[in-house]
C-alpha cells in the first residue's frame, strides 16, 4: 500500500507538471499573438488619425486608405531634422529605441512629465498627392489621468482642421464629452497659433468664438483646463511649435 507521503509527493508532482505545461502554453500564445495585437493597435491608430483629418476610409478599410493617402514621419524639436517612415510600425519601433527626456516643472503645463526630441507627424494627402493637412500626436493630463489625441493642422500650418481624443479615462457625461464630435467640432477652422507662433487656440469658461477661444466644458473645469493646456504645451516650442514654423515659412513637407 502506498503511504501517504507517497500520494502527496505524486500530487505535488502533477500540479507542478500542469503549471509548466500552461504556462508554456500562455507564453507561446503571448508570443504568437503579439504580432497580431500590435498590427490591431496600429490599425486603430491609422483609423483615429484618418478620422482627425476627415478623410473617409468607410468602404475601404482604414489600412488601405491609410497607405495612400498618409505619410508617416517624425519631427526633431531640437534640430528640425525631418525622418520619413515606410509605415507606422517602423516609426513606432525607432521612436522605442529614442530615450525620452524630463520635462522642466516650469515648462510642463500639461503635465507630461517626458517627451522625446523625435515627435511623430502624419501627413495627410488629398486624391491629387497633395498634402492637405498634417496630424499631431499629443497628450495632456486630465481630471483622473492622461488624455491622448490627434490633433490636425492644416497645410498653412496655423488652421486647425480636427480634433480627436481617442482614450482617456475623464467621466462619462462630464469630462468624457471631449469625446463627442459635436464638441470637438468647435475648434475646426480656428487658429492654433498665431503668425509670431504664439499660441493662440484657448478652452475658456464663456469663450468669445471671435476671440479664437472655445467654451469649455460644463461641469468639467478641471478637464477642460486640461485640454487647453495640452495645447498651450504641445502647439509652443517645446513640442511642434518649430515644426509649425517652419510650415509656415517653408510650405509644405
């Protein structure tokens, strides 16, 4: 017979061996669906930013409509450089490789904490080949955390032509009303900066549209102010504002 030590030591055995044998089997799912899960994310960012430009890819399919009419490149705030990209996944992967740098307390009004000398810029073609406008990732924090957005210029470099917040986690209702379209149609057609390359887009309680400016949200003071922060960060010369620039100065890239 058996003792019971015996049975325990054939116990312990066999819930070691199905601990080994799943966890090799979720690792290799891990591995063979991280392919998949970057190609489905990269898919949803090129429907977000063609969605920011107003292009319509419905019929289509975001990626095929993406590959014709979007050119993917990365701007260096420092030096001005301008790097092209076969697609976003390579852009992606040299952006990994780039180290973000500290952001000064007294420059980070958006709360951004780092950002990287190489900021991405998607170009955005009209059926003619044409660059029609040019879309701009950025990023401010909100009421409970991080909100991130597209945000299109167009090709003069100063006229915002789309607005797009694709993930945050503001309240429904509230805040999460950065979301709706028929709030974040409000900035289309105003100026982002001004000639000089001052800032001039403003989310402002009882906003003057004359004076630029665009109502902020009600019951969502902290939100709000959060979006046009994000703006005064990431239109200045601490992120696209030389970028802007030279749109301005040179026409378009």
């Amino acid at each position: 017979m058996a003792s019971k030590n015996d049975t325990m030591a054939k116990t312990f055995t066999v819930v070691i061996l199905l601990c080994l044998v799943c966890s090799i089997i979720v690792a290799g799912s891990a591995v063979g669906l991280k392919e998949r899960q970057e190609a489905n994310a990269a898919l949803a960012k090129q429907a977000n930013i063609l969605a920011t430009a107003g292009i319509d890819f419905a019929g289509r399919g975001a990626e095929a409509v993406f590959s014709e009419r979007v050119g993917v490149m990365t701007f260096n705030r420092e030096t001005g450089e301008i790097t092209q990209y076969d697609s976003m996944i390579a852009m992606e992967a040299a952006l990994a490789d780039i180290r973000a740098q500290s952001v000064a307390s007294s420059d980070d009004v958006a709360g951004v904490r780092t950002i990287r000398p190489e900021l991405p810029v998607f170009a955005i073609r009209d059926e003619s080949g044409d660059v029609q406008s040019y879309v701009l990732d950025v990023r401010g924090a909100g009421l409970w955390g991080m909100m991130y957005a597209f945000l299109a210029i167009e090709a003069d470099g100063q006229t915002i032509r789309g607005l797009n917040f694709y993930e945050h986690a503001e309240t429904p209702g509230l805040g999460g009303e950065i979301q709706n379209p028929r709030w974040a149609g409000r900035f289309e057609g105003k100026k982002a900066v001004t000639d000089g390359g001052d800032v001039a887009i403003r989310v402002t309680k009882g906003a003057n549209p004359e004076q630029n400016e665009v109502d902020a949200l009600s019951g969502a003071t902290i939100t709000s102010n959060g979006v046009d922060r994000t703006f005064q960060f990431w239109l200045s010369g601490n992120a696209y504002g030389s970028f802007l620039t030279k749109l301005r100065e040179e026409g378009a890239i």
